[in-house]
C-alpha cells in the first residue's frame, strides 16, 4: 500500500509518512510525530497497531486527531468509523478536513483500549492465532477458535461492576466492550456505542462444549446474546478478579495482568477522531438493567 499512499497523499501535499521498524514501535513514531507538531495521525495497519498510536495520543494529553486507515485482519475501529471499506483517496479526503467527533475509550490497568478488552476464550483464539501464520484475514479468526472450541476448559472470574458483583464461577469468556465488533468476523457486543459513557459487559458461562459451536456462530450476527449462558449489562467502571494474575487481551494484543484483579474503566469522548458520514457517534443508551 506505501506507494500508493505516498503519491495520494502527496498529490495533497502531504509528504510526512514514517514507517515502523518493529512491533510496536508505531507508539514512539506516533509520539515524535505530536513532539513535531503534528496535529493529524493517519494510522495504516490492524486493530493492535491503531490502539497503540491512540494509547500514544490519550498519554500526550494532546489534542490530537486519529484517522485510521485499515490494513489488518479484522480492522475492527476502522468499522466503527465507516472506513473499513473506504480507500485512500477517501480516508486522506477526510483526513485534511475539520470534521471529527470525541469517542469514549476504555482503560484497563494502565492501558486504553478502542474496542474492547477480553480475558478467556478469545485470548486462547489470539494465541492459537500467533501460531497460524499461513492464513490471513477474518478467516484466521475463525479456524482459530473452531481449534480451540472443544479443548479450552473455561476460566473462574468474579466480577464487581456498576450493576453489582457476582462470586468467581467459571466462565468461558468475559469481554468488556466499548465497540461492538471483535476478530473482524464476531459481533461481540452489537449494541455497544463509543459515545454513550459506558462499557459493554458480555459474559459467557461455561457453556457445553457441544453447544460451543451453534453459540460461536450466533456471535457472527451478535445474535449469542439469546442464550441464556450469556449475560449483558453496561457499566463504567469494573473490576475482574481470577485465582492468579490472567492473560488478557486488549484490542487483540495479549496482555499480562499486574496482579490477580484488574480495574477496568471508560474515559467518556477522550479521542478525537476522524469517521466517514455520520458513525460514530451513535446512539446514547441508557444502561442495561
């Protein structure tokens, strides 16, 4: 895509492109970029790459407008803004306007996340995931979780949230969402919005390994939430407890957590962001009872 990039965005003058060198590095380039006076970040790349340079951007404490150009696997964000199936030309039309809004994210231990955060299945999908490097796209997604849909054993995770707290039982999944899409392929949270002030909590019992496939393609049309080993509510601020420090994942990155708790949070319209037509910022909801 870079030559591509460079000649429309230089047929509107703008020639400033840097490039990452390694795994995570787009969060140093971001960051000197803000130090340069930059005051525009178009971001090419996944979902992990976007939520590091918007990480960079909510640590500055800068003013700083995010356009997201997607080139990853699921580019979840990129849906959120309607410029998933947008082209270059599109996203650097938007990018040189003044049109944006202020979108909420979440912050889990020290961490921002724009779509969402999960601890259980889906981080054993996103290990199996670094394992299949010979597929590409949404459907490394999906072979991946059929791979792990009878074999993972679920997780034990106590919840304390908005909406009360819940004793440890065994989960096979908990993901607390801000936007509504996960793996490019599953609508995790479909009435999520990232302009409401809150956190979508979807929380998945120890479902029967038999039923594990019926409920996994259900969440490809967001329509699990009929089950009733599935629990939803809204909240602000959470706090998930396991029996030892979890991994989790945010954004689709794996994480180690700090302790055996994690607090989770929405920082409500912390991100300006650049977004085709009218989405964001969707609907304002009053939470989940």
């Amino acid at each position: 895509m870079l030559p591509e990039i460079t000649a429309v965005f230089g047929a509107l003058g703008v020639t400033d492109i840097r490039a990452t060198s390694v795994k995570g590095h787009e969060s140093e380039v971001a960051a000197q970029a803000m130090a340069d006076g930059r005051t525009t970040i178009v971001a090419v790349g996944g979902d992990g790459t976007i939520s590091n340079v918007a990480n960079a951007i909510l640590r500055s404490k800068r003013n700083t407008r995010l356009a997201v150009l997607p080139a990853g696997t699921g580019n979840d964000f990129a849906k959120v803004l309607g410029t998933a199936k947008a082209g270059i030309h599109e996203v650097a039309r938007l990018a040189l306007g003044d049109s944006d809004s202020a979108v909420d994210v979440g912050l889990a231990e020290d961490d921002f996340f724009l779509n969402s955060c999960g601890f259980g299945f889906d981080v054993a999908v996103l290990d199996e995931i670094s394992r299949s490097t010979w597929l590409r796209g949404n459907a490394v997604y999906v072979y991946a979780a059929l791979k792990q849909l009878f074999g993972y054993r679920g997780t034990q995770i106590g919840v304390e949230s908005d909406s009360g707290r819940s004793e440890p039982t065994l989960h096979l999944m908990l993901v607390v969402a801000n936007s509504p899409w996960f793996g490019g392929t599953f609508l995790i949270a479909p009435d999520a919005s990232v302009s409401d002030g809150l956190l979508d909590v979807i929380s998945i019992g120890d479902v029967a390994p038999h039923r594990r496939l019926a409920m996994l393609a259900a969440a490809t049309r967001g329509a699990h939430q009929a089950y009733a080993d599935c629990r939803s509510s809204r909240s602000r601020t959470l706090v998930a407890t396991f029996p030892v420090a979890p991994t989790y994942q945010i954004d689709g990155e794996l994480r180690r957590a700090r302790s055996k708790s994690v607090s989770i949070r929405c920082i409500p319209a912390a991100l300006r962001v650049v977004h085709c037509g009218s989405a964001p910022p969707g609907p304002r909801r009053p939470p989940i009872r």
